[in-house]
C-alpha cells in the first residue's frame, strides 16, 4: 500500500519549529515506513535548526517537488518556498518569519489541491508575527479553511483515543456566543460522525458540552443550552447519530478523560483547551476536520524564549505526523460529509 505524502511546513523559524522538525526527521526513523515527510519552508532556517540540535546540516537536501522526495532515513527533504531567511533572528517576533510562514502553509496547501500531497502537518507559526507580516488571520485553522475555500470546519483537539471538537476557537465569548447556532452546531456533530465513521467506529459516542454553567440548569444560568443545543442534539439523533448532550461541561470533559467518551464537542476555545493542554500538554495534536486533506498540527507554540537553545522537545510533531499518516487513508468520508453542509461555520 502506498504511504501518504505529507506537507510538513516549517513554522515561525524565529521559534522552535526548525529544531523539532529536525530532531523529528533525523531521530525517528520508523516514521517513514508511515509516511513521506517533506518539509515546506526554508533552507537556511532548516540548516540552522538542525546545527542547533547537534545534527549535520548536509543532512538537508532540497528537492524540486514532492515527487522527487527519496524517504531515506537520516535526512530532511526540504522545498525551498520563497526568498532565504537566513536573516531571521531567533527568539524575536519578526515579520519576516511571520510572512515565511504564511507562505510556507499557502504553499502546502496548494500541493494538496494538486494532488500532490496528502496532508498537512504543520509546526507553529506566530500569529502575531504573521499579522505584522501583512496576514491578519487569527491563526493557521482559519487560514486553511480560506485556502480550501471551505466554511464548515472544526478544530479538533486530540491525545490517545479521545478527539474534542470546538463550536468556536479564536474569536472573543462575546462572539462564540452569537456564533453558537443550531445549524453549527448540527453540522460539528455531524463531522464528529464522519469523523468516527472515517475511523471505523462509526456509532461512536459523542458528548456535547453545555454553554452554560451546569448545561443551562433548565434555563436558570441561560437559554442557550435548551434552545441551540438542545434541539441540534435532537436533530442528529433523528439522523442516526450517538449524540447525548448538552451536559455540564465540568462533568463531561473529567468523563471523557477517564474513557467513558472519545468524542466531545465543546463551545468555545478555552472550554476545550484549557483542561486538554492541562492534562495532556505536549502529548496532543490538533487536527482540522472539514478540509479536504488532513491536516494535524503541533499543539503548542513557537517558544520564543527556548528558541536555539536545542532543547525543544519534539513529541508532539512525531504524533503529529503519525496522526496524519494514521487519518490520511480515511479522510475522504469526512471530506465528503463536510461538503454536505452550506452553513457558515
């Protein structure tokens, strides 16, 4: 069977992204017999990241497209994307690098749409300094979705066997709220089950998060939880979906950690991420469902204040990668079932 090709943007090379992308591909060798790894980025920033860990710069070789990547353990096939960084500074926000990386995921996305590769995975960028670069996007979720000029997506947070979807991510609460509806909420639950199906388990489970302290408490904290979430969770019932929900939030996500659940929807952005990163940290990827590839990603920042020191750690771009490699043979399910759906996300 053949391996998926995967699109490894480089990040922020002001950060990190340069050293766990080197101690990942120079010492893990088992990952290509998983996967094709080629690194969308730049070749100084490449080459200074690997020095930085103690590796061989010659290690790096760039190559004219994806097609030409060999796979030989040891190395780092990279495609030069755009003019050197070599210039870059460590540990500042630049605009630069902040432009680098834009170009970097507008380039893998491109090789997606081609075919060319068969997923995304991407090491962190700055956002600030992707704004400072002229890219006002809120992070690299929104940005992939106008790429593939989609509009019902989820960020999906995940460890081990346990996915949680979000309704809303980089916005403020006071516009998660206003963007909480019925028909969003539908279609993220219905992504979870594509999701679960593209996964083999297509009745799985899924617990949905109440807004509300107490999912609403019948209507004594708020309305939103009887009358959005409640009637989304009725609907997907009616069409075949293992929905239970809304349930306190606080009940719900300790269950889900102890294994009663594998998929969870939750609202807004720090109702999912505080208590993941909290109990997982860097053992979790995040992964955007509703694109048509794959895409997975590190799920932490560019560590500016550790950044050329070498002592990145780089595990959770290793589970990134096998994560994508895992998901990328499925995915098309869930691509299709996105396609379904014509309400804004």
């Amino acid at each position: 069977m053949t391996i998926p090709r995967l699109a490894l943007t480089l990040g922020d090379v002001a950060g990190i992204g340069p050293e766990i992308t080197a101690k990942t591909l120079l010492g893990h060798d088992d990952l290509r017999s998983r996967c094709i790894p080629v690194v969308i980025g730049d070749e100084a920033a490449m080459r200074r990241g690997v020095v930085n860990v103690g590796g061989d710069p010659e290690k790096v070789i760039v190559i004219p497209a994806v097609s030409e990547a060999l796979n030989l353990p040891g190395t780092i096939e990279l495609i030069q994307t755009g003019p050197s960084l070599a210039d870059v500074p460590l540990g500042e926000l630049s605009p630069v690098a902040g432009d680098g990386s834009y170009r970097f995921v507008v380039e893998a996305c491109r090789l997606a749409r081609e075919g060319q590769v068969d997923g995304i995975v991407t090491a962190p960028l700055n956002k600030a300094a992707m704004h400072a670069g002229g890219h006002n996007w809120p992070g690299h979720t929104e940005l992939l979705a106008h790429e593939f000029g989609v509009q019902n997506f989820s960020l999906v947070l995940s460890a081990g066997e346990l996915y949680f979807f979000h309704l809303t991510t980089h916005v403020s609460m006071r516009t998660a709220i206003e963007n909480i509806t019925v028909e969003r909420t539908l279609n993220v639950l219905e992504l979870a089950g594509a999701f679960a199906k593209s996964m083999g388990t297509p009745d799985e489970l899924i617990g949905l998060a109440g807004l509300n302290p107490h999912a609403g408490e019948n209507r004594l904290f708020g309305d939103e939880d009887a009358d959005i979430l409640a009637p989304a969770v009725a609907t997907a019932r009616e069409r075949g979906l293992n929905v239970v929900g809304p349930l306190p939030g606080d009940a719900l996500i300790p269950a889900a950690v102890r294994g009663k659940y594998k998929l969870v929807v939750v609202c807004y952005h720090d109702q999912g991420h505080a208590p993941f990163k909290a109990v997982y940290g860097d053992d979790g990827v995040n992964i955007t469902v509703g694109l048509p590839v794959v895409r997975v990603s590190v799920d932490h920042g560019t560590a500016f204040d550790i950044a050329g020191k070498g002592i990145a750690r780089e595990a959770s771009l290793v589970l990134s990668l096998e994560r994508a490699a895992q998901l990328a043979p499925g995915w098309d399910h869930v691509w299709r079932t996105a396609q379904k759906m014509d309400v804004p996300a």
